[in-house]
C-alpha cells in the first residue's frame, strides 16, 4: 500500500502487483500515515459479484446503491460483469474489483479507474477537475482546455518542443482550487494517456478553450461564454452537496479569470502565438 | 400530465439559470441545460405535475405575451425535455 498526498488530501492506494503505474505516481507519494481517510483498493478477481441493492441506468455503466455503498459497474456482451467500483458516501473506502478474464489491460483499466474515483473524492473538498492541460511557464500558470480529441496533447507536445523550459503540471484532468481569492491548479498521478504531471500548484492566470481552426487566432470570451465553456469541459459531481460548492466556484473562476478562444493549427507556431497572447494579453509583459 | 424526473436541479449562477442532475439516479443525462426566465418558470411549475395548457395559461399570466406565443414556447419546451428524457 501506498500513501500519497495531493496538496492537502492525503491518501492510500492498494494498486495492483507490478502496475507501472507506482513509479509513475512517487512523486505524490509520503511516508506519513497520519490524516489518511481516504484508502484505495483494486482487487483482481476472476468474477464479480454484485452488491444487492437497486439498480439504475439501462446501459453500460450501471449504479446500484444502497444503505453502505454506491456501486458502478460495466458488464460485457454475455452480461457478465468486467469491472465494478464500490464507495461509501464521503469516499473514506473505495474498492476498484477488475475481471481478469474479462479485462486485457488491467494495469491501464487500474489507472483510468482509480482516477475517476479520485477525481469524485477530490471534488467533494472542492476542487474542479478540468479537462485541461495546466502549463507553467517561469513560475505563470495558463490552462489550454478541450474535450478528449481536440488537439490538446498535441498542442502541449508542441509548447513543450519550443519552449523546453515550460512544465507541464497536469496534461489531462488537473485540478483547480480557488484560495484566498486566487485560482490555483495542482497536478496530480491521474493526467491521461501519457501520464505527464507534476506535483506542483500554481496561480492561474488564463484559460484558453482550444479550437481546431486554419489559422492561429485567439479571441476573449464574454463572461458568459466563459462560465459556458467552463461547465462543458469540466467534471462535475454527483452529490448535492459537492454540487452547490461546484457552481459556486465556477462562477467564481469565470468571474476571476480572463477566458479566451484559442483557434489554432496543426503546427508549432500555434505555441508560439499563445505564449505571445499570454505575455501581452494576460500578464501584459511589454518585454 | 408531465412533472420532471427526480434528480435535477435548477439554480442560479450569476444571471444564468442552470440545470444539472445529481445523484445516482441520474445516470442517462450528463449534460446541462441553460435557462432563460420563462424556461425556469416553465422548469419550476414542472416541479409538480402539469399540462401543457396549464405552462401556457402560467406563462401568459407571468410575461407580457399571447397565448398563441406562449403555447408555442412551452411545447418547444416540452419538445427539449423529452429529448433529453428529463420528463416523467
């Protein structure tokens, strides 16, 4: 078992033996075991059972919830179960059951998993996943924001080929925090397919909502558009509760922070004129 | 007779009127609707059951428009809810 801390959340994964996922992750991980309440399990098992309860969902996944637990769970083509993840109401438990049989990839399915789970958990003290990636460049931090398939790996492979100093804190899903009226992005060990992160937190200054365009263009959005695109790209939670807090920061975030439409093309130069549009328009360097 | 389903909620952020659904019960729709006033009012009376006759007459009651313009909007309305499966 493993315990990690992500900013102030401290907790514990049991991952499966040999994932690669561990040496991935030590950079979050610490020694201490106090303040650990919330314990990640995955158990690799040859058939799931599922927990009795009421069933919802007509398609894949499904939920069953009841008294102790609410229950996830994804079935195959001849209805046996493949995977099911199990969690009580503040997430203190949450239990990850893989089907070898039924599961190629336990190790990846492992990882997508449990970072689902963590993003739930994570929301539920307030921060926002955004499906984003967080770069800094000399100590200022933007968000370049899109749905999965836009470009936006590719976009930050290209930032990162011409400015070699910028880090990328997290490239799929960081979170962000506001804190004394200032909106701040942690990287964490769950970042998408190239597991690119950094345990790091720092101010945001820009969100830019990438666009596949012909030509490199970036154009403020209204208030509106920007709290619009701030509710598409991000997660949001399940609970009321954790629901409300939600909102309320994504007004604030959209009220705080500059947006910006981010049209741009295939190549390189698109990072180019982003970081000029930053330098000027965000952190009105004249330099 | 229509009401909306269990599990979602209408609030206000800012000027913007938003629903979402919450809860495990909620599981087909992930999306999100914006509203304008007369939606929200038309969301809130669906709160309880009603007719598409009852929406409109509220609708008239409420906002400065004919009953031929308010039919109009509220079965545009109903016409998105069901989309969406957001009625019951």
């Amino acid at each position: 078992m493993k315990i990690y801390q992500v900013d102030q959340i401290r907790f514990s994964i049991k991952w499966s033996l040999g994932s690669p996922y561990i040496d991935k992750s030590n950079k979050y991980e610490i020694n201490d075991l106090d303040d650990v309440s919330h314990h990640f399990k995955t158990h690799i098992v040859n058939e799931i059972i599922l927990p009795k309860g009421k069933i919802y969902g007509s398609k894949n996944p499904y939920r069953i919830k009841n008294d102790q637990t609410t229950s996830i769970y994804s079935i195959d083509k001849l209805n046996e179960v493949k995977l099911l993840m199990s969690y009580d109401d503040n997430y203190h438990h949450i239990n990850l059951y893989l089907n070898k049989q039924k599961i190629k990839n336990i190790y990846e399915t492992e990882y997508i998993f449990l970072g689902i789970m963590f993003l739930e958990m994570m929301m539920n003290y307030g921060y926002l996943p955004l499906h984003a990636s967080a770069i800094e460049i000399n100590n200022d931090a933007f968000l370049i924001s899109a749905p999965s398939k836009t470009g936006k790996s590719t976009q930050t492979r290209y930032f990162k080929e011409v400015y070699p100093n910028a880090c990328v804190i997290n490239e799929d899903k960081p979170l962000l925090k506001i804190e004394n009226k200032q909106v701040y992005v942690i990287g964490s060990m769950f970042s998408g397919a190239h597991v690119e992160n950094e345990n790091k937190k720092s101010i945001v200054k820009g969100i830019y909502f990438l666009n596949q365009a012909n030509d490199n263009q970036i154009l403020p959005l209204s208030k509106e558009d920007f709290f619009l695109n701030l509710m598409k790209n991000t997660l949001r939670p399940k609970e009321i509760r954790a629901c409300e807090m939600f909102l309320h920061n994504v007004d604030v975030i959209s009220k705080s922070l500059s947006g910006y439409r981010f049209e741009a093309i295939n190549d390189k130069i698109a990072s180019t004129h982003l970081l000029n549009h930053f330098r000027k328009e965000v952190l009105h360097d004249e330099n | 007779m229509m009401k909306i389903k269990e599990g979602f909620v209408l609030r206000k952020v800012d000027k913007k009127y938003i629903v979402i659904p919450v809860g495990v019960e909620v599981i087909e729709f992930t999306g999100m609707m914006t509203l304008n006033e007369s939606g929200k009012t038309l969301f809130e009376a669906l709160q309880k059951e009603s007719t598409a006759e009852a929406l409109t007459i509220k609708l008239v009651e409420t906002y400065d428009v004919t009953y031929d313009e308010a039919l109009s909007d509220v079965l545009d309305f109903i016409k998105t809810l069901k989309q969406y499966d957001l009625l019951v």
